[in-house]
C-alpha cells in the first residue's frame, strides 16, 4: 500500500540508513500554509489514514510530524507566518452545536496519533496553537526551532482546548503551568517552552530538519518491538499508579527476555558487533 498523500497532507519516506536497508522515516507534512495549516475536515481525515498506513506498513519505523512552510506570497502581499499547525479550522466552528462536536471528537484523529504504536516527533517551526499545540502533545516527542510559539488560546473564543490538552499539557509541563497557558491564552516562545518540559529540543530554523531526522533515525535504528513495547510502558504511567506500574514495567522487561532482538542485543553487545534486529 503506497503512502496516503492528499492535497492537505504530504509524506516523504526517507531511508533509515543510505547503505543498509533499516527501513524509513516518514516526514509527513500537513499542507495548508496559507491558513497556517489549521486542522480542518480533509487534514484530520488525512492524518488518520497516514496513522493507519504507518501501523500498517512494516517498514515505517518512526514518523516525523510537521507543517509545511509558508507559500510565496503574491505581489504586495506579506508572507504568511511560519507555523507548525495554528489550531483547529475556526471557520468550521461557525453554526455548530455540541451534538455536531461531539461526533467530530469521537474517534478523531489527535487519539488515533496518540494511539499509534510506533515512535513520533512533532517537528514545529512557527506557531503551535491549540489543536496545533494539543497535536504536537500527542507526539512522543516536540523538536522546535527558536522562532516558534506554544499556546492554548481557545478561551478568546469562549471554549476551552479539545483534543487533550488539559489532560496531556497537565502531565508534560505540570498543573500551574497549564493552567496559565490555559487561563491566559497567551503564547510561550520556545525557549519557555523547553524550560517547561514541553519541547525536547530547541535549534535554529536552519537546523531543524537535519537535528530532527538524526533523531528520528537515531530511534529509527533500535529494534522496533523493543521500542513498541518501550512505549506502551512508559504511557501506562500516565495511567496507572506507581506500584502498579512498576509492575507493568517488570512484566514488559520481562517479555522482550523472549524476543529474538533481546539475544542479538546482548550477544551483539558482547562481540562488540553492531545489533541486526530483525523489526518485527
Ligand atoms: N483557523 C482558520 N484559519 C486560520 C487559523 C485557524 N485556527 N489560524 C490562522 N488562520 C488563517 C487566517 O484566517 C489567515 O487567513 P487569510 O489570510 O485567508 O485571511 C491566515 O491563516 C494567516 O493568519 P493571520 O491571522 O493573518 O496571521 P497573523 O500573523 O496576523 O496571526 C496568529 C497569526 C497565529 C496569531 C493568528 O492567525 C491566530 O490567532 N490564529 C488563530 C489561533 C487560534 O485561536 N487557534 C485555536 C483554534 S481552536
């Protein structure tokens, strides 16, 4: 099954290693520049093929998540700003009643990235808000470049964020935090934003897709059952209690002593050989 593309959502698949073959990342870019890539009908509809496309296809190992950058302007007109994604489409909001909401949630696509059982990185150059925002917390990871801005400024429209922030934000960057973010509207600039734990990494825009892909291909190298299960625990702490986390995990670490990629870490590692996992 080839890549999913459509006209609002692009994806690049970029090998792993240039001479081995480990598979690919895939760089997948929401394509709205223009109205700064908000999340409408067709992006989110978009977003959830390419989710079931990357569960289904073996060889994807780690996925990037990004906006595309601004078009060219038309003469005399000013260049749009850089943004990762500006929020849910506000123009779809218009005449719309809880009922409406309610069946656009169900099922929707900000869960089924969360839910997506391999590695992700939302790479955001430019504005992060609300559902922009809320998209990048369902990634396991945020790289940003200096020049963007985090924010949840859905309560200058009367609402409050809707695709999980006040519960994933909570548990990134804490309480009080959200509750300013939230409270306030207001924007947070990168480097506020790496200080608070919400973004991994900061870099310059120039250095923002290289730092990222070596990320993404660094993560992309371990085995991915390891890693699959890796992120299954490490999400059942935000769900469960210590004591029975702790548990979770020993069962886990216990698990992968019957994977195959357990044996060719290990003897990998006492050969001083570099690990062949067989990505299953
Ligand atoms: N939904 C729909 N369209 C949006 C949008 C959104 N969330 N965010 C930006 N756009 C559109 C603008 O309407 C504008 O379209 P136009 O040029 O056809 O008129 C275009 O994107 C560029 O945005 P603009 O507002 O002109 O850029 P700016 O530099 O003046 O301001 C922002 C940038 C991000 C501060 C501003 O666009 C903004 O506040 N956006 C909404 C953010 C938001 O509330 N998100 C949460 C939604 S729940």
């Amino acid at each position: 099954m080839g890549a999913p593309q459509t006209d609002v959502l692009s994806i690049e698949e970029i090998p792993v290693n240039d001479q081995v073959d480990l598979g690919s990342v895939a760089l997948v870019t929401i394509n709205r520049p223009d109205k700064l890539n908000a999340l409408n009908a067709d992006v989110m509809a978009s977003l959830k093929s390419m989710v079931s496309w990357v569960e289904a296809t073996d060889s994807v190992r780690v996925v990037v998540l990004t906006g595309a950058q601004p078009n060219q302007p038309p003469e005399g007109k000013r260049t749009k700003p850089n943004a990762f994604v500006a929020g849910a489409d506000i123009t779809e909001f218009v005449g719309k009643r809880s009922d409406d909401i309610r069946s656009m949630f169900t099922d929707n696509a900000v869960e089924s990235l969360w839910n997506l059982s391999k590695p992700t990185i939302a790479m955001v150059d430019g504005f992060a808000l609300g559902g922009g925002c809320e998209v990048a917390c369902s990634c396991d990871l945020r790289v940003a470049s200096d020049r963007s801005r985090f924010g949840t400024p859905e309560i200058n429209l009367g609402l409050i964020p809707g695709y999980g922030a006040t519960q994933r934000l909570v548990r990134l960057i804490g309480y009080g935090k959200t509750m300013e973010m939230v409270m306030t509207g207001e924007m947070i600039d990168a480097n506020e934003a790496h200080r608070v734990g919400l973004v991994n990494h900061v870099c310059s825009p120039e250095d923002l897709r290289n730092y990222t892909l070596d990320m993404a291909r660094l993560i992309a190298s371990k085995s991915s059952n390891t890693l699959r299960v890796g992120k299954q625990t490490i999400r059942s702490a935000l769900d469960v209690g210590l004591t029975e986390g702790v548990a979770i995990e020993a069962e886990a670490f216990a698990s992968l002593f019957d994977s195959e990629d357990k044996d060719i870490g290990v003897e990998a590692f006492l050969s001083r050989e570099t690990p062949q996992w067989k990505h299953k």
